[in-house]
C-alpha cells in the first residue's frame, strides 16, 4: 500500500469576509445586498482587511451571503436580507473558536 505525501501545506485562516457578514446581520434590521456590502466593506478596510479589489469583494461577499441563505441562517425577502440571530449566534461562536 502506498502511502501519499502531502507537500502543499494548508492552513485555514479566519474568513475575515463571513465573520463581518455574521457581525452585520447579528443586529435586529435587515439590509439590501448593496447596503450590506457597503457596511462589511468599511468594516474590513476599518480592519485593514480589504484586499484584491473592492468588485472581488463584493463577489466574495455575495457568495458568502448567499450560503448563509441556503444554510438557513439568513433569510431572505425580496432583495432584503435578515439574519436569524439564535443560528448566526453558532456560526459567530464557531468562527470566534477559529481564531
């Protein structure tokens, strides 16, 4: 039986972009995507945090949303988005857990 090396070396870094989005949607009002990003994105430059272009982040950003909602842990009406605090407060502890 042969055995696989591993050469790449993987290490998983806090998803900084997830973590605002949760911060975001914590609170009890609900928001349009753009309104969203436009929070989240001062947040990350806020942290200095915000890199490979503001256009790349939004499509990050967006596509976190977006598995938030099919996770059930936001929900979304119309073009606006709510979260669901009692399931945002898991995902916040696991990624607090991460850091």
């Amino acid at each position: 039986m042969a055995i696989q090396k591993k050469n790449a070396f993987s290490r998983r870094v806090p998803d900084l972009v997830t973590e605002e989005l949760v911060a975001v949607l914590s609170q009890k009002s609900s928001f349009e995507f753009k309104q969203l990003f436009e929070v989240v994105h001062e947040n990350l430059r806020a942290r200095n945090a915000a890199s490979g272009g503001e256009e790349m982040l939004r499509l990050r950003a967006y596509e976190k949303l977006q598995n938030l909602v099919a996770r059930g842990m936001v929900r979304k009406n119309g073009k606006k988005y709510k979260g669901l605090v009692s399931a945002l407060a898991t995902l916040n502890t696991g990624v607090a857990s991460v850091n």
